[in-house]
C-alpha cells in the first residue's frame, strides 16, 4: 500500500484559501494604518489613491463603494 506524501502548508497558502493573498492583506493592513487617524473618508481615501491603491481596493479598506471614492477624486481635481 502506498502512502501519500503530506503537503506542508505554509501561510501562503491558507491566505489564499480564504481568497486574498498573504502580501494584499498586509498591505490592507498598512493602509488603515496610515489612515486611521483622518475621520474624513473622502480625506483617507485621496491618502490612499496617493499611494497607488485602486478605487475598487480603497473601497474595500474604507467599506464604501467604487463610486464614492471616484466622487472624492472628482471632487478634489474640482477644488484645484
């Protein structure tokens, strides 16, 4: 009879069981961070649009919709 080698799981992959992988939830992480402290969402969200974050991910982190911060960035290049 022939025995199954045992896989060994690494923290990799139980992150990507549950769908996100290890480096976007520290990175996720990170952002709420550095924007905890801003009780102004559209004022975190440009924070995080600033460091590179798309608005589907700024949406996600700030538990607001893709349209909202689409809005918050219009509404900043109106102020210029």
């Amino acid at each position: 009879m022939a025995t199954k080698a045992r896989k060994r799981a690494s923290a990799g992959d139980a992150a990507s069981e549950q769908g996100m992988p290890v480096l976007e939830k520290i990175a996720g992480l990170l952002a709420l961070h550095y924007v905890k402290d801003i009780e102004d969402k559209d004022q975190a969200a440009l924070k995080l649009d600033a460091i590179g974050f798309t608005s589907r991910e700024i949406a996600a982190l700030l538990d607001v919709g893709t349209n909202y911060v689409n809005v918050a960035r219009h509404r900043k290049s109106k102020k210029k």
